[in-house]
C-alpha cells in the first residue's frame, strides 16, 4: 500500500496537475490574456500564488518520498526561478521522473523510519505518520488550491481533471 | 496504515474542518455579520458553496469507510438539511463518531474488496484503489476548498488549521 500511496498516486496527481495547467493555457488563448495573470493569481492578498502553490506541491512530493526512502540528501534540488507555465510544467516532469525511480521494496520498511526536521528540534515522527500526517496532506492542499485557483478565475476544471482515471476493472 | 489512513486521520480532518467553522463563526462575530453569508459562499457561481462542501466531506469520509469495509449499507445517512454552523458541526462529529466505531480488525483486509457503484455499471475498483485513488482524495478536495473559501473571505486560517497537532516524538 505504501507503493501505491506515494509513487503511483503522487504521480497521477501531478500529471492531473499538469493537465489543468494546460487548460489554463487554452483558456487564456481563447479570451486572449496573458496566462502568467493565472500564475501569479491568489485566493487572498496573504496567499501564495499559483506558481508558488505548484511548485510547493512539487516540493512535498519530492521531499516527502525523499525523507521516508531517507535519500532526501540526494532529492534533486529545483530552484524557485520558473518564469512560465512550460517552466512550471518542466518541473513537475522532473518531480514524477525522480519519484518514479524509487521501486516498490525502497518504500517497504518506512513505518518505523525516523523522520526529523531540523526545525522540530529534535522531535521526530515515524515515516508512516510522516507520509499520513504530512506529506499526503500537504500535497492535496497545495493541489486543490492551485485547482481553486483556476476554477476561481473561470477555468473550465472539473473534479474529473482532479481525480483523474480511476482503475476500473471487469 | 490501513486504519491510520482512514480512522485516524479522516477523525484528524473532520475535527480540523469543526476547528475552522469555529473560526468562521468567531471572525462573522468580530466583523458583525451573519455567518451565513459564508456557508453560501463560494469560489465560482457553478461551484458548491461552503455548507455542501462540508456536507460532501462528511459524506466522503462516512461512505468511503462504509465501501471499504462493506458495511455501507448500515452507515447512518444524514440529510443536506442543515441551516447552521451548529447542525453542521453536529453532522460532522456523527461522523466521528461513526467512523471511530471501526477497529483496526475491520480495516486489515480491505486491499481485495471490491467497491462498486452502480454509476460504474458493473465495473469495480479494489478497497485500497477506492481508497487512495477516491475516498482521500475526494476528502481533501472538500475540505481545502472549504478552507479556501473561508481563506478567501477573510478568515484568518493557516496551514495548522488544516493539519492540526504532529504527534511528534522524543
């Protein structure tokens, strides 16, 4: 389950986010705006920013894989510098490149992994309370707010673009 | 990780969604206005606005326990009846409630369930796909947008209100 909870689902979520991305894009080309209005557009005065709320959720994924696999020293680093959507877009490929370089037996064991911030002062939590407590949640709140973003500013998104396919079988 | 995912962590979200409503009623009090005004706010005029968010997420959470554990048919159904903040957060702590009625037995064997809705014609997903690919995600999806149309209105929300206590170790 650990497997299917971060690799496989992180990756969906941000090829979902990928795609709204692309709708952004469109929508701004049908009514003839700049689509970097959309990326710095916010939810409140005191909000991040789409841009910023896209590359958070990069951030979480690849941290969050990094620390409970306990390789975050060698989590690729991405600056905060994209300047456009296709920058934008770039950085989310890289993110679901690296975590889908992680096989199922590197996420086995991470119940029991200590995962301890610099900033929690010597506290820790283990990687299960990590990834269930931290990671996941982060990653859908920065998600559905970059969604709630667009959909706020008239971008056609629909909980579908959110979920993506679901697995059906016969 | 099973019950941790579901019990545990969904009580987490619906206590940290009761937390915000607390905040909504206190900032209608300070800026003296009806509250209200915020459960029927939204982020789009064809978006659900905050009541139904919050109803959905109760919803989510009660049924996606019901599906995986295959007791939907028993779960307690509650109208979208509800006029105020108060019966709202009595909504959702029925929800509490009833998902704190599942032990960690009757969320072990749930990878191999089959849930299937008879929207999806025949077609079925397994207890963990329902789970990681629906039922979580869909949970976060209300919530944070509940959290971001109260955050749009002024409400004086962060990231804590969302994630609540870390149970940190020492």
């Amino acid at each position: 389950m650990m497997y299917e909870s971060t690799v496989v689902q992180f990756t969906a979520l941000l090829n979902n986010l990928n795609a709204m991305l692309d709708k952004a894009v469109a929508y701004a080309e049908e009514k003839d705006f700049d689509v970097d209005v959309l990326l710095h557009a916010r939810l409140a005065p005191d909000q991040f920013d789409l841009m910023r709320q896209v590359q958070i959720a990069c951030d979480v994924a690849k941290i969050g894989v990094g620390r409970i696999t306990g390789t975050v020293d060698s989590t690729p680093v991405h600056e905060d510098n994209q300047t456009s959507v296709a920058e934008l877009q770039q950085r989310i490929d890289e993110v679901i490149k690296h975590i889908n370089s992680f096989s199922t037996d590197d996420l086995i064991d991470i119940s029991n992994a200590k995962v301890a911030l610099e900033r929690w002062e010597g506290k820790y939590l283990t990687g299960q309370e990590f990834l269930i407590q931290c990671t996941i949640p982060n990653l859908y709140f920065h998600i559905t707010t970059a969604f709630a973003i667009l959909r706020h500013n008239g971008v056609a998104l629909g909980k579908d673009d959110f979920l993506g396919e679901m697995p059906y079988k016969t």
